[in-house]
C-alpha cells in the first residue's frame, strides 16, 4: 500500500480503478493544516491529464504493469496492426487516437514495448529515439535563414518534422519520439 507521501514523479498506482502516473508532486504544509501532497497525475488508459490533492490517510494500491514486446507491422486508415514477435498469426490493432503524436515514428517489422494492466494491453511506447530515412527534402537554399535555417522533411513512415539544411534525400537521421524532434545524423 502506498501513502499520499509515496506520490513521487514516475510513481504508477491505482486511482478509481484506474492505473495513473505521477508526473509532479509537490509537498504542501500550511500553517495549522494537515500537510497535503498536490499532484499532476495521467491516467494510464486514456492518457487524460489532471490536477489532484491528496490528504493525510488516503491509501493506494500499487499499479502492476508488465511490460511486454510487441512488433508493430503496418497502419492503414488509422488503424495500427501489432503481432507477437514470435507468432505473427496473434495479430491485434488500435486506432490512431489510441497513441496520439508518437505513432507517426512507427517503422514496419521494429519493435515497441506494450503495458499490460489486467492481461490488457493499455499502451504501447516505442523507443525514445528512433533512426529512419528521408524519403522527401526540399534541398537547402544558403542564403535562406528566415526560418532559422531549418527545412521540411519527409520520413519513410510519413511523418513531417523539421530538419536543418544540410539534411538531404536518402539520409537516415535520428529522431526524438516523445518531442518529434531531429537529433542528429545517423550512420546507416
């Protein structure tokens, strides 16, 4: 059992059914109150994101999420389609709105970690960083510097992130998954 003094950052436990994770916490004693612990939790299953106090007394269990590895094989029309690594008849999809901005960087065949709650999977996280290819770039004007010498580019998943100049067509570059972000150049 966890205490309302246990909701540190990173902390998952289960509230109204539901398993959440804290994502701040903040100790607050005000002079003759009960010192109370003022939190910014997500819920695990719809990812909705809210503000709550916790008081002296007030217990939790502990969230026990398994991690599980999952491969992602394609998308089509907003559906994503996953398998078992070593049994590809097991398949399984979610919709788009299921992972929200990170399931643009999905590469056919790779693999993502899904969390089960209750033998379910509730969400699936693919690796921070991610190496993929320009499929489509504008080439780099030198005297262009109004957007801060940085240009469109197309991904072979798809996706459209901004790149500097010097990135061309053909070249595998790595990518933040959680900010969408250009990293660096990737060797192949």
């Amino acid at each position: 059992m966890l205490t309302h003094t246990d909701l540190k950052k990173g902390t998952q436990f289960i509230f109204e059914d539901q398993p959440y994770e804290v994502l701040d916490s903040l100790h607050v004693k005000m002079a003759q109150r009960r010192p109370v612990v003022q939190t910014k939790i997500k819920n695990l299953i719809n990812g909705s994101v809210q503000e709550k106090t916790f008081q002296q007394g007030d217990m939790f269990n502990e969230a026990n999420l398994e991690k599980k590895e999952i491969k992602f094989l394609y998308s089509n029309r907003g559906e994503y389609w996953f398998c078992e690594p070593n049994n590809p008849s097991k398949r399984f999809s979610f919709t788009e709105d299921f992972f929200g901005s990170g399931a643009k960087f999905f590469k056919p065949n790779s693999l993502v970690t899904g969390m089960l709650f209750d033998e379910k999977i509730i969400t699936v996280k693919s690796p921070i960083k991610v190496a993929l290819k320009v499929k489509e770039a504008a080439p780099g004007v030198k005297g262009d510097r109004a957007q801060g010498g940085t240009k469109e580019a197309i991904l072979e998943t798809g996706a459209v992130i901004q790149v500097p100049l010097f990135i061309e067509e053909g070249d595998v570059i790595e990518i933040n998954t959680e900010l969408g972000e250009y990293v660096k150049r990737a060797s192949e």
